[in-house]
C-alpha cells in the first residue's frame, strides 16, 4: 500500500511536470488546475478537491520530503494496520488536513500530502511504542535527550523525557535538522546524529533508522515489543 500510494503521488507530479508546470516552484493557477484545495471552489462547486488536493504538490522538495516521510511512517503502518484499514485511514486524515487548512487559510491555495501523513504519524501509529517500551527509553536516558523517530519522539516527550531533535523541525538547529533526517533516512551520513546522543535511541521495528543503528558498533538492543525498539548506548 505504501509504495502503491508513494507511486500515485509521484505519476501525478510526474505529469504536472511533462504538461509544463514548474518542477520547482509551481504557480497558483497551475497547481488549481491540477486540483488544489482552494476555499471559493472546495467549499462550493467542487468538493472533490480536498481529496484531490492531497496527491498534488508544490515543487520538487515538497513532494520529495513528503514522500521521505511517508516511506519511514507508510511501512510501519503496515505492520499496525490491514490493507483497507491503512488506506482508509490515510484518506480519512488527509480530509481532515483539507478540511483544517481551509478553516484557517480560506482564501490560501493548498498542496500535499503532509495532512494524511502526519495524521497517520500523530493519529493510531502515535500508540506504536508501548507504555512499557518508552518509559523504558525515559529511565534508560537520565534525563539525557533521546534520539527517537518522529512519532515516538512525542510519546517520549509526554512522559516527561527530552528528545534531540523532533518534529517541529525548526525548533531545532539547521545543522541538528539535517544530520537527523539522514539519520531517520539509514543514510550514512546520519551516522553523526549518535554522537548526539550519550544513552539511548527509540526507533521503530524494521525502519531505516533501525537498520542503522542496529549495525551501529556503538549500541546495543536493550527492548523490543512488535513495532518498537529500545536501543542503549554500550559501556
């Protein structure tokens, strides 16, 4: 479903750009025309485009940090949820992002796919650490900050430990954002990321993050559950 999905968002970038518009920087009437959420029209006449509106996207970066995202959140809500139930989800929250974005931006053009992503990540797969899993990485940590995916790092928080960097991003450095991303992303560059991080990682099961850590000399397992990990750093 994830790839099929990622597939879909990509076909219809793909041929925004083959008819013309701006790979990088599309314009207002262009991304209209491909169905943008927009209150005059989706409000009036034409409803359909706060589904429409999701599958769209405003330029090169957009669609790649969106669709990024959607790969890390999209496999492990593979493992929560059956086929159906993931779609329909993602559909639902997608809405829900067109339907919040118009009651505060009316008169705003609107792109993308962040509604039903961050509402997966915020919404159902927000319960993937266990109660037992996160005050475990809390305890392990000290009081140090822990480096988690994004939607454990809000868990995390909620049972009053720290995070290095979470979303939103810019409430944190440029140069912390980036070696965090690469490091969500199982880049090698990302491998930077654990020097900022004295104790413990909070990852998902089977994620690219994982897999980094995982090979990482540094860490070790310390918990697990089905869809979380608990890493800690070796003595």
């Amino acid at each position: 479903m994830t790839t099929a999905l990622i597939g879909v968002n990509v076909a219809v970038f793909a041929a925004m750009v083959l008819t013309g518009v701006s790979p990088v920087l599309p314009s207002e009437p262009d991304l209209l025309k491909w169905g943008a959420d927009f209150g005059p029209l989706s409000l009036g006449a034409q409803p359909w485009r706060m589904l429409v509106s999701n599958y769209v996207h405003g330029g090169i970066i957009h669609i790649g940090l969106n669709m990024w995202c959607l790969w890390n959140l999209g496999f492990l809500a593979e493992r929560v949820f059956d086929r159906w139930t993931y779609f329909l989800t993602y559909t639902a929250c997608g809405l829900a992002g067109s339907l919040l974005s118009l009651a505060m931006h009316p008169i705003e053009v609107g792109v993308g796919a962040s509604g039903a992503i961050f509402g997966i990540a915020r919404g159902p797969l927000n319960t993937a650490g266990s109660p037992r899993l996160v005050d475990r990485a809390v305890r392990d940590a000290r009081g140090t900050p822990v480096i988690a995916d994004s939607m454990l790092a809000e868990q995390v928080v909620l049972a009053g430990g720290r995070v290095w960097v979470a979303n939103p991003l810019d409430a944190f450095s440029r140069a912390d954002q980036r070696l965090w991303i690469a490091w969500l992303a199982g880049q090698p560059a990302g491998d930077a990321a654990l020097a900022h991080v004295p104790r413990v990682a909070f990852v998902a099961r089977g994620g690219a993050a994982e897999r980094r850590i995982a090979a990482s000399a540094s860490f070790r397992l310390d918990s697990e559950d089905r869809t979380s990990a608990v890493y800690v750093r070796r003595r």
